[in-house]
C-alpha cells in the first residue's frame, strides 16, 4: 500500500475542517495513478492511500488507523471481489463512503454493488473532467451515480415492477414545482453543476434543492432519486 500527500495541506476538505482521505483499491497501476492523479488535482490537500488487492484493502481500512471519507473500489480484483470490501466498509465503517469506480455497467454487477453498500457507482470510460466532477460531488456528500447507470437502474425498476405505483400511491409528500425539477434532472443522471446550468440557478441553490427533495423524500442517494422521479412519473 502506498501513500501521496500534496504539498498544500492548509486546505481543510472535510466539513469539520480536518483533512479529506481517500482510498483507491485498483489492481491496474496505470489506472490507480490516473485516478489518484485526477483526485490530488480535483481535492488539493487531500491524502490519499492506495491498495491493488483486497487484502491490502483490508489493511489500510482496518489495520492504519485512519479514517477514509471515502473509498473509490473497483469491482474485479487478483485476491477477491470489491462487493466483498464494500461490504465490510458498510457493516463496520459507517464514516467511509464506498463508491464503486469500473469498467462493469451490467445490472449484476451494479444491482450486486448496490445491495452490498455502496452509495455511488462510476464507470471508468469517462473523461478527466468528468471525473473530477464525480470527485468534487463525493467530498461534497453527494455520492454519484453516472449518467448511464441511472438510466440503467431506471430501466430495471421500471422493468421489473410488479405493479406501477401511481403518484397517488405514495406518501402525501409536497415538492415544489423547483424541486420537482431538480429531481427529474436528477433522475436523468444529471450533475448538480449540469442541473443548475438547465435551470438557471447557481451550484449552491441547486444544493439546497437536492438537500431539500433528500429531506423530504427520506432518501439518501442519486438511485434513490431516479427511482423516485421515476414513480412520479417525472422521467
């Protein structure tokens, strides 16, 4: 396992003003470089620890003593599978963030990543600022899910709903005609800055807007978002 820190530390990420750290679990070195590269130019100041096996997984997240914010994990691994970390982050770790980063938009693999914890999935083939873009949402609370997988997941609810659910079926939950927007766009597969660009309102107001529809919808997640634009029938 290896560790880089950025020269600049004086940058505080994480809300309580403390240092963001972060690990990428990745066996294909020329992979795990581009991605801790993309997250030190994305979140100056942040440490990053990084692992090619899940038993070198296991020991950075269990064994250091550090806290991780988050965990970028891929899926396919020389010792094991990433569900199996995941799984463990979301049992034992409740601080740690496991966002799946792959090559894999299956439904097995997605769905599977899903039901072990994980509270972002982001597939490899994507450009360096689209990426970094999926960064800045992570450390921002905001987990991601890309724009391909949400229409994936949208895709398999509405496939394999037994019966639809009718706006009039769910809770007696008032949105406003802003947020009811928001969520539409978020049920696309839409970035918060993508959003606030259609919209016409600031990255922050878009925020609060998301926070908002969270709240009141009792959901934690960008799946959750499409799968409750797609009830509503706003997608």
């Amino acid at each position: 396992m290896n560790q880089s820190r950025d020269a600049d530390l004086s940058r505080s990420l994480r809300p309580d003003g403390g240092v963001l750290h972060a690990l990428v679990l990745d066996d294909n070195r020329e992979t795990r470089n581009w991605i801790c590269e993309t997250l030190l130019s994305t979140l100056p100041g942040a440490v990053i620890a990084t692992a090619a096996t899940c038993a070198e997984a296991e020991a950075a997240l269990f064994q250091s003593g550090t806290r991780y914010d988050f965990a970028l994990i891929d899926l396919d691994l020389p010792d094991g599978h990433g569900i199996d970390i995941i799984r463990a982050i979301a049992r034992d770790l409740p601080d740690t963030l496991p966002v799946v980063i792959t090559i894999f938009e299956d439904d097995a693999s997605l769905f599977d990543a899903l039901a072990a914890g994980a509270m972002g999935y982001i597939l490899k083939g994507v450009k360096a600022a689209s990426l970094a873009d999926q960064f800045r949402r992570i450390a921002a609370g905001e987990p991601p899910i890309s724009p391909r997988i949400a229409q994936r997941m949208i895709a398999h609810f509405q496939a394999h709903a037994a019966t639809p659910r009718p706006e009039a079926a769910l809770p007696d939950v008032a949105l406003t005609a802003r947020e009811q927007e928001v969520l539409r766009l978020l049920g696309k597969g839409f970035t918060g800055t993508d959003i606030a660009a259609a919209l016409g309102i600031t990255p922050n107001t878009c925020a609060s807007h998301t926070k908002s529809i969270y709240r009141k919808l009792n959901i934690s997640s960008r799946a959750e978002a499409a799968l409750a634009a797609s009830r509503r029938g706003l997608i």
